[in-house]
C-alpha cells in the first residue's frame, strides 16, 4: 500500500460559533469526510489581545473554558481516536492543548516570537507546526531555532493567510518554493487555503501547492455556508470547475515570481495580527526591563514594527509605562554612532572630500555638521587601506575623529570594522558626498526609527546630498554574513529596497516643504559649483555651518539658476554584475 503523503487537515477555527456542540458536530463531520486530522483554536482574549482592542470582545465571546476543552478534545482524542491538533496563542492554551495530550501544536504567525511560548512547545515533544503568513524570513527562522527544526525532528511550516476571504492573486504559491529553498532542509512545508469557499480556485490552489511541494493542507471547515457565521468565507463548498482557461491565468497570478514581497493585503493582515512587547503591569521610570515584565499581545491602531525583545531588555525605562504599554525602542537607551564612508579615488571628482566648502576641507565641514545631531554619541571615518587616502586619515585624526581602515570593494566590512566588539545600537550611514547633511532632520530620523522600531530608516524625501540613512547594527551584521555577494555594497540600500519586506524598514516624514528632487550631493564638477555657491551665500550670513533645510530651500528657490548647473548629471547605478540576494537560510 502506497504512504500517504499529504496529510489533510480539517480547520474547526470559530465556525462553532462559540457553542460547543456544533464544535463537536464540525469534528464528527470532517471525520466522516475523510480528513486525516482535525485542528481546534485554543485561546483566551487575555492572550490574545490588549482589552483596547476592537476585536477584544468577539473573542472573548467565542472562546471556551478550560473545562469545556478538556472535555470537547477528550471526547475525540480518548472517544474517536482520532488526531486532533491545536493552535496555542499562550501559555495558558499550550497547557489544555498539552494536558489533553494534542497529537500536534501549532503556532501562529503573530507568535513566532513569542520565545517563552515556542520554548515551552519545543519542549513538548508534539508535532509542531509554524504558520508562516505574513512573516519575514528572520522570524521564520528564529521559531524555527526554538522549536529545535532538524532533519529527525521536522516542524511543518504552513504558508497562508486569512484575509476574509483572501483573494486568490495574492496567494503567492511561489512562497511555498521559498520557504522550501532556504528551509526545506530540516522543516516540511504545507498550505493553508483561505480562497473564498465559492471560488472553484479553493479546490485548484491546495492541488497546485501539493505540486509545489506541500506535504500538508489545511482547508476551513463550516456546517453552513449559507448562514454565514463566523469563519464561513473560506469554507469549501465544491462547485463545478468552470470558465478553465480563466481559473489557469487567475493560477498562474497566484504563483508570483518574487515571494519575498508580501501583497498589500498581506501587509495588513501582519500589522493586524503581529503581536507586540508590552508590558505586564504599570512601570516606573529607570525600571530595568526583564522578560517578566513583558508579554506579547496584539495591539490596535499601532502604526510601528513590533520591537525585538532583545533590544528591550536589560535596558531602564526613560519614562513611566501603563499596563500593557506597547514598548517601542524609544522607551529605552540606544547607542548611536555616525559612521563617515569616503576615499580619494573617485571616477567624477577625485579628491573632492578635500575640496573646500566655507573654509573647511568638505569632510570636516561634513564631520562639523554631524557633530550637531543631539543624539550622536560619536563619529567614525570609515576609509580604504590605499595609500591614496592617507591624507583623509589625518586630517579626520587631526579633528579627533577616529578612523578605521579597511578593504576597498567591501564597503560593509569596513563599517562592520568600526564597531567590532562595541555596544552600538543604531548607525547612521552617511557618504563623503552628503556635505549638507541636516542635523535637525537626522535627529528626527533616529527618534522616528526607534518609535517605530525599525531596522532601516531613509529620509529619500529631502534633497539628495542632505539626507541620512540609518541602521540597525544588527542588520548591517545580517546583511554582511546572509549576502551572497558583499562585493556590492557601496550600494548598500540596495540590499534593502531589493527585498524590503524581509525588514522592518520605514520612510521618515519630511515636511512638504523639505520636499525636493534637488541634486545636492557631491560627486562631479558641476555639484560642486552648486554646493560651493550655497556654501558662499551661507557663509556671507554669518551661517558657515548652522544652516538649516529652511535655509536650503529659501535659498535655491529664490535662486534656480543654480540648480542649472548640475541639472544634467545624472546618478551613478550600480553595476550590473553587482548582486544583492541574500541567502536566508544561513540564519539556520
């Protein structure tokens, strides 16, 4: 007889409507279907979700009690011997799922960094499976790490996410390829169909993504689509296949060519669904957090990335904090350093940083602008180990700017360099060629990318020349060790956009004002005779190095002759041969 190798899963989630009896008749009837396993979702709205939120009461309302879920999985476990799974939103629902001895345990994808929860479950010894929808690479891997993924001990990662009902073109089938190229090594990998019930293509997906290597599916389960209850829209109903051709080109939109990149759609549902740190109980100011003092929970109306517990604790709080306070890195110390990246050579402009700009050498005018960013706890001029740029070194040694050398194709590894074993929290990334750089806009940026807890921050809105990018020094780390070619990396932010929804990235607001697609930057002959014009007018106002982006704009707008000058030179591309894939699975 021939081994089944795709497990069915029938999904009770909240079509039982909140009643315990038609939770039994929707076992009993996926049984009778044929499926293979039957899954329940065990929560509690305290776990679940901060009581703000908006969908705190519905989930109060639909969820069981200990006693009446020990009894409902009993009754198939023990009664029909049949295999049952469940999904664990806390420790509270781990503990009925394991005390009624679940064949399986799943964890959603707003918990894959739940650490005490995905410990607790590793431990477990169960089956596990790791929803996956929404969630980026790094998350994906960090759960898998926990729970212990190995060839003899396999997690099943379930792509899919429910978006009521979730359009079939943004099912993206390639993910499943995605996920097995750079995990199918220690984790099998299924499918999660939430395709309107009504739609024919809720059959043909789940036969689709078997072919794209999925060992698992999991399929909606409900007594009544017509009525229309709770968890009813991605229900399979089967209806005739009809219009093929069109079902093959809507199948053919559904397996997207870059699963890296999340649909809209997909993005709403993770910052609906993502939990965030907040805090047990009201907090004082100076409190040091531990991981006692943190839970994760969903949180409403929450613009930021949910912040990674590890840039939270062991830190003081800088100011008073509520009952379950979303934590934003904000809320705690940070370490910030501007790392300066220039040389000598260069094809447009040799020796530009030298260049004098209101009576200082370009780079320490630039150093002298930097030091005006309130936040910045130190600057490092990041250089080549080319005798060409001896003279950059001393003169950066000469300001008191330290310095650090090194190769001159790895543009990263010379600003990994230049923090070796220091405790930095954020880099701001800047080019010798932004001379302009605002301080009050920098500023701005490093308080907006720990609100938001970013791992990359741009301020593209502003002039080019004038603007930061800033860094999270781990992801810098991350990026030099996952690259496959580091090579590229004085195009450093294409490393980002290239794959952006693998980060947590934000775009700083720039007032409409500030909003220019002026060339302001340093690189050609023509820049600097824009540059060196501003600097004089500047300079002649008593204001050498303490102008500002007001200052830039009344400037140039009275005067757009200027731009004139350099209105035809048109920014470097990077190389063609330059790549910026990255090998996600050497986070394993």
């Amino acid at each position: 007889m021939t081994e089944r190798k795709i497990e069915i899963i029938a999904e009770i989630a909240n079509a039982h409507q909140g009643d315990p009896d038609q939770a039994r008749k929707l076992g009993e009837q996926a049984i009778n279907a044929g499926a293979d396993a039957i899954k329940f979702q065990i929560y509690s709205a305290e776990e679940l979700l901060v009581q703000a939120h908006s969908r705190y009461q519905h989930f109060k309302n639909q969820a069981f009690s200990p006693e009446i879920w020990r009894d409902l999985l009993s009754y198939f476990i023990l009664g029909k011997q049949a295999t049952v799974y469940c999904d664990v939103f806390g420790l509270e629902s781990y503990e009925i799922a394991r005390s009624a001895d679940a064949a399986g345990l799943k964890i959603h994808s707003s918990d894959l960094g739940n650490i005490p929860l995905l410990e607790r479950v590793a431990a477990s010894g169960k089956k596990i499976f790791l929803s996956c929808g929404g969630s980026n690479a790094r998350e994906i891997a960090t759960a898998i790490k926990v729970v212990g993924g190995k060839p003899a001990k396999r997690p099943i990662l379930l792509h899919g996410f429910q978006s009521y009902p979730t359009a079939v073109e943004d099912s993206c089938l390639n993910r499943l390829g995605w996920l097995r190229k750079n995990f199918g090594s220690i984790c099998d990998i299924g499918y999660m169909d939430h395709v309107a019930g009504d739609d024919p293509f809720a059959t043909i997906l789940p036969l689709v993504a078997i072919g794209m290597g999925a060992t698992t599916l999991e399929k909606h389960i409900t007594l009544n689509r017509e009525a229309k209850g709770v968890d009813y829209y991605s229900s399979l109903n089967p209806d005739d296949f009809a219009h093929f051709v069109k079902q093959v080109r809507r199948c053919e939109a559904a397996i997207k060519s870059h699963p890296e990149q999340f649909a809209p759609s997909e993005k709403t549902y993770r910052s609906q669904v993502k939990k965030h740190w907040v805090t047990r109980s009201a907090l004082s100011a100076g409190h040091v957090l531990g991981r006692d003092d943190l839970i994760m929970k969903r949180v409403a109306n929450l613009d930021s990335h949910a912040a990674d517990i590890n840039k939270l604790l062991g830190r003081p709080l800088l100011h008073d904090c509520p009952e379950e306070h979303a934590l934003s890195r904000a809320e705690v110390p940070a370490t910030v350093w501007a790392l300066v990246v220039a040389r000598m050579r260069s094809s447009r402009l040799p020796g530009k940083a030298l260049l004098d700009a209101a009576g200082l050498p370009a780079l320490l005018h630039l150093f002298e602008r930097l030091k005006q960013i309130k936040s910045l706890d130190r600057i490092v001029f990041c250089t080549t180990e080319e005798e060409a740029d001896d003279p950059l070194v001393q003169l950066a040694a000469g300001a008191g700017i330290p310095f650090h050398r090194g190769p001159t194709d790895d543009v990263l590894s010379r600003m990994l360099g230049a923090i070796t074993n220091q405790p930095v929290d954020l880099i701001l990334r800047v080019t010798g060629d932004d001379i302009l750089v605002d301080p009050d806009y920098a500023q701005t940026a490093i308080e907006y990318h720990l609100s938001m807890n970013a791992e990359y921050s741009d301020l593209k809105n502003l002039p080019s020349g004038t603007e930061v990018e800033i860094f999270d020094a781990t992801l810098l780390k991350n990026i030099h060790y996952l690259a496959q070619d580091t090579g590229g990396t004085e195009y450093l932010t294409f490393y980002i956009t290239h794959q952006k929804d693998q980060f947590a990235t934000t775009i700083v607001p720039v007032a409409e004002r500030h909003k220019r697609d002026w060339r302001l930057t340093l690189d050609t002959v023509e820049d600097y005779e824009v540059i060196k014009t501003f600097l004089a007018a500047m300079r002649a106002e008593g204001k050498a190095l303490n102008y500002c982006l007001d200052d830039i704009v009344d400037f140039f707008s009275a005067r757009p002759e200027v731009l004139e000058k350099n209105a035809m030179v048109r920014q470097r591309q990077a190389p063609i041969e330059v790549t910026t894939a990255i090998n996600w699975s050497k986070f394993l």
